[in-house]
C-alpha cells in the first residue's frame, strides 16, 4: 500500500522504464494518493515510417488511442527531447518520454471476499471468478470487487496497478483470470496478451442454430448512442472472435470460443453482430426466444437465466521467465450445466436424438 511521500522507480525489459511519484491520506476504510509516471523508451527500428500515435498505441496497449494522442498534443511527450505531432513519422532508433500525471485516486482496501484459486505460483495466480462478482471497483461497485478480494489474499498486490489483474471479464461472465504478482510480471504478462500470446477460450450458449464455426474480423469501437455499450464500427479497433460448434439445439447452439484479441464486450458483441446474441445477455441480447412447442421446464429456465451464457473455461501460456507451458481450465458454473442439460433433454424430446 503506498503511503505519504512514498517514492519508487523500477526498470522493466523492453527499454522502458516507470518512476511513480505519490504523495497521499488516509481516511477510514480508504486511502487517496496522487500519481505521476514517466515511461522512457526507444522505438523500434522496425517501426520506422510509422506514425508516433500508431507505435505507442503498440507499445502501450493498455492506453486508449485517444489518450495517448491527448499526451502528444498537451505536449506530455517528448522525441529526441522535442515535443512534436501525432502524426509525426519516425524513423526507428528515437528516444521517447512520456510524462503521464495521474488524477488523484483512491487506494482499494482488503476485504474478505472468497475467491477460488485454481493455481498460483510465486509470480502469478489464477482465480476462477463467479457470475455477479465485479472485477474493479467503479460507478456503483466502489467495493466488494475481485481487487478488494485479492488484496486481501495478498497485501503485495497494493503496489500494483489493478491489483496484478492482466485482462478482464465481465461482471455476469464467470471463468479464469490471470493475475500477476509482480510489477515485471505483470508487464509481461499484458505484453504477451498485446502479441497473442495467451491463449483464452470460452463456452457460450448462443440464441439460433448456428450451422458451422466460423471467424467474425470485425472492428469494434463505443456504442454511437450509449457509451456504456460498444458496436461494430468501421475505424474502430481490431476484434477478431473465432468460434466453433460444439453441440445444437432446437433454438439454441452451443459453441466454443476463442479470442485473437481482448476488446470489451468483445464475444457480446461479435454474436449480436451474427444476430445470434448470447442466451441471457441483458445489455446485446434483445427479446427472449423460446422454441415453439418447449417444455414448462425449459420455458421456465430461460426466463430465470438472467446473465450472458458465457465462461472463461481455459488459459494457456508459456511462462515468460521459466518458459513452462502452463495450462489451466475451469468446469462451467453449475446453471450453465443445467441450462445446457434442459436444452438438451428438449432437444431429444422433439427429435428423438441430440443434433
């Protein structure tokens, strides 16, 4: 947990480095500090012609387009010592200084939460989180989160940004989570999610029957008319959702998903988009269908299933110090479970045999 004036630098591989400064209080069940943070770096050769928002947008995934460019115009950064334009071109082998201040922020406290850890070792953990359970404190969930929970588990995660959490889910979507334990891991875990090095694959139930696998190469950006949801936008960032069938229904198909990159509400979104959105999604998933002739069972376990039917089930990775190949998987929550064994019992009612 930082306290007043405290004051640490640490240097990362890659060539960049992060002081933070912060200077902070303390109030009952909460603690207020102010950040700054540099990052020094030197860009690529291989990245000369490109734009100097188009590399750093690469070399900080974690930053939105938008601020990093907000960075370059406030002058925030530096080329070779010289503030200069987004659109200027680079010719590889420059040194770059990024001066991000930090709003003040409030410190998340411990709580005792229970959490499901799967696996952990000395750098990492794997948390296999429950519908309803938000990852990061916000709007409307100040605690009781993910980060409060591991906090808890483990004071050293204090130090870190978003608690050592390297990617997200969403609060009604259960399943694994990686998270790091220390800084150096923690940028090296969110590099390798940049280059598509960990492998992540979901189940869903979506709504219709999906007749093969498929790939959806799809750009998403926010939602033009609600900025709490997001949309298929042509200049909006790369999504790529690859999926496969695993089982039919009458109505319904379940699926297996696999993810090239990590946008919010990315699989959501992508289903919507195929106009078979997830069974039991509240924000993309329109009106409730129920097949024409279901069982009182059935009918009665779709209304009651009010969260998107989708599960991180499986992570894979080579760990980036030992180069270990890690694999960890987590059984579907248990109403999952039952809404596939209704689906499936009705399926064999109206057709004699599974699809």
């Amino acid at each position: 947990m930082f306290r007043s004036g405290t004051f640490f630098s640490c240097g990362f591989s890659g060539g960049t480095e992060y002081t933070v400064n912060c200077a902070g209080f303390s109030h009952v069940g909460q603690e207020s500090v102010t950040e700054s943070r540099e990052h020094n770096l030197s860009i690529p050769l291989d990245q000369a012609g490109f734009r100097l928002d188009q590399v750093l947008a690469r070399m900080f995934p974690q930053f939105s387009r938008s601020r990093i460019k907000q960075w370059i115009e406030s002058g925030d950064v530096l080329v070779d010592g010289r503030t200069t334009r987004p659109r200027q071109k680079l010719m590889g082998g420059e040194q770059v200084l990024i001066r991000e201040s930090l709003a003040p922020r409030i410190i998340d406290q411990p709580q005792d939460i229970p959490l499901e850890i799967v696996d952990q070792g000395e750098d990492f953990l794997v948390v296999n989180k429950p519908v309803g359970l938000v990852v990061h404190p916000g709007a409307g969930n100040a605690d009781g989160t993910l980060v409060n929970a591991l906090l808890n588990f483990d004071s050293r995660l204090a130090a870190l940004p978003r608690a050592g959490i390297v990617h997200r889910l969403d609060k009604d979507t259960s399943g694994l989570l990686l998270v790091a334990r220390d800084a150096e891991i923690q940028l090296q875990f969110s590099d390798m999610l940049a280059r598509r090095e960990i492998a992540r694959e979901y189940q869903a139930i979506c709504q219709g029957v999906l007749t093969a696998g498929g790939t959806v190469d799809q750009p998403l950006d926010r939602h033009p008319g609600d900025r709490r949801k997001m949309a298929v936008r042509p200049g909006g960032r790369a999504a790529v959702t690859h999926y496969r069938v695993i089982g039919r229904f009458r109505g319904h198909t379940h699926v297996r998903v696999n993810l090239e990159t990590g946008r919010t509400h990315q699989i959501r979104v992508h289903f919507a988009y195929l106009r078979h959105a997830l069974l039991g999604d509240p924000v993309y998933g329109g009106r409730l269908a129920i097949p024409a002739g279901a069982s009182e069972e059935l009918a009665d376990t779709l209304r009651k299933f009010r969260h998107q039917a989708l599960h991180a089930g499986r992570l894979a990775l080579a760990h980036p110090r030992s180069k270990e190949a890690l694999e960890w998987t987590a059984e579907i929550p248990a109403d999952f479970a039952s809404l596939l064994r209704v689906l499936s019992a009705d399926a064999k009612d109206k057709n004699g045999t599974r699809a």
